[in-house]
C-alpha cells in the first residue's frame, strides 16, 4: 500500500502550493482542492447562512470519495486538505456562528459520523500554522474574487478551531510547519526544510 500524505491548515495558509510542490519532489500523486469548480463556493462567500450546508456536504462527499480512491490504490499521494478539518472545523464554526441551523449541522454530522467507519487517517498529516495577518495577506496575493468577502473573524475563529484540532490529533504522525517563519512557496532553502523533516517522518532520514 502506498503513503498517504495530507496537508492541513486554514484558508489562505498555502496547502495547495505545498501539496503541489512536495508531490512534484516526491512524484507522489496529487489530490487537490479544485475551488473554481465547486459549484457552490461564490454562492457561500456572498450568503454563508444560505449555503452553509450544501458547500459542506459537497465537501465532505468529494472528499470521501478521494480518501476511498488513495486506499484503493497502491500509489503515493498527497492530498490538500482532510475530511476532518471539513467535520471538526469548518462545519463547528458555521453553527457556532449561527451560519448553519442546528438541524443542519446534527444532520451534516450523522452524516459523517456513518462515513467514518470506513476511512483511514493518513499517514502523515502535515498542518501549516499561521497567524491571521499572514493568511489574510496571501489571501489578499491570490486574487480570488469569491475570497473579497471573507470576514477576519471568520478566519480568527477557524484559526482557533484548527489549534484546538491539532493539539488532540491522534490519528497518525503530524509534522507542524509555521508559515510565519517559513516562506517555503518562494525561498527553495525553506522547503528544503519542510522535505528534510517529511523524509524524517516517512522514511526514518535525517
């Protein structure tokens, strides 16, 4: 069977171009995270309330098919994002905000809670921390229209949910990379740190 190696952390924190990177150094098979052609992500930024559930749902179903895919295989891959952050983080934070109902949300649960008996964690779950300032900015550096109307308190409590998350993880090994110290998308030395330290994980290298 094949390493399966995910990438976590908040809107903005830079998982895609990581998980891109780290699967063009390996040669590892890529899941990413295809916003332009999810078919309710502009709907949800311009009324979260109205569309918290739907965009959730799909997520969750999308990324239970890809987690069903990578253990069907016997190759490499490295996924963006998990199906965890989907049901501990970002649906939480929408009820906790009263973006989506109570109804909605032990709906969305149950749901998740009867796929989760047949997926796996991955091997390596790799989280990048940031501070809201930082992901703000390479929020405001990407350009998504659809992402002009992200609150800051939006991001502040997603950020507060990911490091309550990851300080109980238990599902596998977690290697933590704070992208206000590392500028891995531009500096090669910085992401010659992070491959040195997943080489460590996977393969017992220093």
């Amino acid at each position: 069977m094949g390493k399966h190696v995910a990438v976590a952390g908040n809107i903005g924190s830079g998982k895609t171009t990581l998980a891109q990177m780290l699967g063009d150094h390996y040669k590892w098979e890529k899941q990413l995270e295809e916003l332009e052609s999810n078919p309710y992500i502009n709907d949800f930024y311009n009324d979260m309330q109205r569309w918290s559930f739907n965009l959730q749902v799909y997520f969750l179903n999308m990324r239970f098919n890809q987690i069903l895919e990578i253990r069907n295989s016997d190759k490499n891959v490295i996924q963006d994002r998990t199906i965890y952050e989907d049901a501990f983080i970002f649906a939480p934070n929408l009820h906790s905000m009263s973006l989506m109902t109570t109804r909605d949300f032990e709906n969305y649960f149950s749901l998740f809670h009867s796929m989760e008996q047949y997926i796996e964690a991955p091997d390596l779950l790799i989280y990048l921390k940031a501070s809201v300032p930082k992901l703000v900015n390479q929020i405001q550096e990407r350009g998504r229209d659809y992402e002009e109307s992200i609150r800051i308190d939006y991001l502040k409590k997603l950020n507060e949910r990911y490091e309550s998350w990851i300080s109980t993880y238990n599902k596998g090994n977690i290697l933590i990379i704070d992208i206000d110290d590392n500028n891995f998308a531009n500096d090669p030395e910085d992401l010659g740190k992070i491959i040195r330290r997943v080489d460590a994980e996977l393969f017992g290298l220093f």
